[in-house]
C-alpha cells in the first residue's frame, strides 16, 4: 500500500513545504512508515501567521451566526466520517480502538459547545459616580492565537484550543505534536469542508529547531495556548513574560487517587484501573498516585493486581484491546528505569515492570514512598503506583506532597469528608468517588502549580481568548474643571 503524502495547510490551501523537507510519520505499533508530512520552513511559518494576521479583522467581526453554522457544520461532517479519523488516531497515535472513538465522539459534542459559545461573549453595564455617564464593557478578540497540540490525544486537545479560539472571533495558527501530525492536518481537512474562510487556520507541521520561539515572540501573535510537558511549558512561559504574551499551559501531572477505608473497595479497584490505564497512561490526568488508607490497603492491592492481569495488551485495532504502545518507545526504558529504581529502593513491583518494542505492561508497583523518584516524576505510561497512609488527614498530605496540581480523585462513602478534602487538595479539579481523568467541553479544565496556568473549555476560553474593553458614553455635556 503506498504511503500517502501530506502538505501544510496556509491561508486555506494545501501548500508543500518550501524547503521539500518531509518527515515520515510512524505507526508506533508496528514502527512502519504511516505517512510522510511536508515540514514547514521559516518562510512557511512566517506565511502561516501573516495569512492569519490578514483574516482576522474580517473573521473577528463576522457575525455569531456564521461561526457558530461553520462549528455545527464541521460536528455534522465529522460524525460522518467517523471511522476515518479514529483510524488515523489508531494508526498514528497507537490509540486504542475505544478511545478513538471516544475521542472522535468527545470532538463532535466539542463542536457543538463551542457553537453555542458563539452567543455568549458577554460584557456588561456598570455604575458610574460621573454625571450622565454610561459605562460599559465587551469583550473583543484577540486576533491571531497560536496553538501547541499534543500527542496523547492530539485531535481532541488540538481542537479544543482551535474550536474555541474561532468561536471567539480569533484566527489560528496550530503547530501540531511532532509523532501525530496528521491528525492536525485533518482538522484543517474539516473546517476546509465546512466552509472556513481562508487564512482563519492555519496548520503547520514543523521541527521544534525550526519553529524555535518563533510564536511566542511574533508580536502579529497575541496569544499562545500550549499542552505538553512542563518542561517545555515553563521555557514558553518565560519567552511569552519578556514579550508580553498571553499565554495558557496545561502540562504535566502525577495525580492523587486517596481511597479511603469505607469505600467500596471493587469499585475503588475499577476506577483505579480505568484512571491509570486508559490510552497506557499517556494522560496527564491519570491518577498515577494511589494513595490508600491502611485498613483496606493489602486487599485494594490484590484485587488492583487481579484486575490488571485481565487487561489485553496488543493490537489497538482489536476493540478489546486496553493496552496499546506507546507513541514514542523511548519512553519505555525510562519507565523502567523509574520502576526499577523505586524497587531498589524499597517498592514492591506486584505486577508488571516491563516492555517490549513499544509496549510496555501494566504495571503496578506498591508501597511507594515519597522520597522515591517514581513519586513525583511523572511517567507518562501504564504505571500505577500504590501508596499506605494512616488515615485520610495523611492522605491528603501525601497527595499535596507534589509539585503538580492538576486532577485529583477522592472514594469515599463519608460525603462530609470527601468536601473537606476537596477543598484542601491542592489541584484545580477534584472528582469525588470517581477516577481523576474526567472531561467535558464546558468545564473549566487546568490545574495548578507546576500542572499548568488558564483553563480551557467554555466560557472559560471565551474569557482567555478575549479582551475586555471599557466603554462610556457621556450623556449631555461634561463639566470640566479647566
């Protein structure tokens, strides 16, 4: 089967790179060549944010009506070719085939809460002490916004950044995750046929040494809005503070699961799973931490370890398939290496503990203590780890124990407790008898510390892609004093 060839997309044409320079794009499963993409060169990039830079007055002062028929549009046609893009989410992105379709599913329902954001970009009247004085805010765009997608789930944080970025009025420049590019190139394919006007996204596949802090320091970009390691957040952080630069980040996370001891303990088991497994632990949100009160601790960690032995690992074309590969394979000897220096000190492996090519096991690894490296260096793979506490006020400790604060997930039957820990977590969501990945489009979705800074979803996009505007109006004539 021949590999097919994908260009750039730039002011609403499919353009090939103007160096020539492709990258194959690998199938992490099986480590063939799955695609080869056009790579952007400095003159492409420029061509990208100059294309938006054009279309975004006329964009921005388009009426709700348009952008809100274009994202309905765009919901329509992709629940129409549903297969073809969680394919490509299993091909490229070694997704399973649950969820791709979840993640293809979760995007169409995104679409259509970004359609309705079109409507709500509220401002307000307010008071004022000067005579005859109306006041006023609204809320305007910003223009050009530049978004950095990653990875994991590549379609549906690629365009949570772009629907509500247009829903807003803004225009877009996407640089996609270096291992899933097509996927970027495919939400281009989409607003395409749905009718965006040109120069409203752009997508530009593109090395990191090329791009360089080319978007964070383009004073035509007003904002930047980054997914991806904390890491590589923080240097963006600090270029976007010396150009004044807008910036949102969702980075990294090891997030706390506590179970305490009056929880049903097969259903703490089932969350556990799902929160540290799903698409092998490549979420930021995964409750990597397990944090278990002594009295249940010994039987959460054998019913953890029966559940784990069930889940199937290979091929994530077969449905019943939880454990897929990893989209980069060198991340499996660094997973080892985690669990292989939490064993030396001290850590019981249950299950698990290794990989071959691109899979690694399930992997869950107990009595984990807080001076391990595994305890707060995230591992982006299907490693759980269990740790004892005394009681939930230890629990709760150990949990703040972290640099990171984006999920967090609580079990308990004690619904007073449960609040009162909720409050204390140092995390910007808390899940209360549930796992700690758990998503919506209209939710207010970030976290804290080193996890990340803005939220993203709803309103709560419209509000960071926006800027508010003071307006008055004087009534009659004002006195002045000179």
């Amino acid at each position: 089967m021949s590999v097919k060839e994908y260009r750039l997309f730039i002011n609403g044409k499919w353009v090939p790179s103007s160096t020539g320079t492709m990258a194959d794009d690998i199938n992490p499963a099986n480590g063939e060549v799955y695609a080869k993409v056009h790579q952007a060169s400095a003159d492409d990039i420029e061509a990208a944010i100059a294309s938006a830079y054009a279309a975004r007055e006329t964009w921005g002062n388009s009426p709700p009506a348009m952008r809100e028929g274009i994202l309905i549009k765009a919901a329509a046609i992709l629940e129409e070719r549903t297969k073809e893009f969680a394919d490509v989410l299993i091909e490229e992105g070694g997704g399973t085939f649950g969820k791709a379709m979840f993640e293809v599913s979760y995007v169409a329902n995104l679409l259509r809460s970004a359609a309705g954001e079109c409507r709500r970009i509220f401002g307000e009247t307010m008071p004022s002490d000067a005579p005859g004085v109306f006041s006023m805010t609204v809320r305007r765009p910003l223009g050009v916004i530049a978004g950095i997608a990653p990875f994991n789930f590549p379609f549906l944080l690629a365009m949570k950044k772009v629907c509500l970025a247009l829903a807003a009025g803004n225009t877009f420049v996407l640089k996609p995750a270096s291992p899933t590019p097509v996927i970027g190139l495919k939400i281009a394919e989409l607003f395409e046929a749905a009718g965006l006007p040109h120069g409203a996204l752009n997508v530009i596949p593109v090395k990191g040494s090329t791009l360089g802090d080319k978007l964070v320091v383009d004073p035509r970009i007003r904002m930047v809005t980054f997914t991806g390691s904390t890491e590589v957040g923080k240097q963006l952080a600090e270029v976007a503070g010396r150009h004044q630069k807008k910036i949102t980040l969702e980075m990294g996370g090891k997030s706390p699961l506590i179970v305490l001891k009056d929880a049903d303990l097969d259903y703490a088991v089932d969350a556990a799973i799902f929160g540290i497994f799903l698409h092998q632990g490549q979420v930021c949100m995964v409750n990597s931490r397990m944090i278990v009160e002594t009295d249940i601790y010994d039987r959460f960690c054998e019913k953890l370890v029966t559940k784990a032995r069930t889940l199937k690992v290979g091929d994530p074309h077969q449905p019943d398939t939880v454990i897929g590969p990893l989209v980069e394979s060198k991340q499996c000897p660094f997973i080892k290496g985690q669990v292989d220096d939490a064993v030396s000190d001290g850590a019981r492996l249950l299950f698990g503990g290794n990989y071959e090519g691109g899979f690694f096991q399930p992997t869950i690894v107990a009595d984990v203590t807080t001076n391990m490296r595994i305890f707060d260096e995230e591992s982006f793979g299907p490693v759980a780890c269990v740790i004892k506490a005394a009681n939930s006020e230890e629990a709760l400790a150990i949990a703040n124990n972290s640099s990171f604060g984006l999920s967090s997930a609580i079990i308990t039957n004690d619904l007073q407790k449960a609040f009162d820990l909720s409050l204390r977590l140092e995390a910007g969501m808390v899940h209360i008898n549930d796992c700690t990945i758990f998503d919506e489009p209209h939710v207010p979705f970030g976290g804290i510390k080193d996890s990340g800074v803005g939220r993203e979803g709803g309103r709560y996009s419209m509000e960071e892609m926006t800027e508010v505007k003071w307006i008055t109006v004087q009534m009659g004539k004002r006195h002045f004093p000179f």
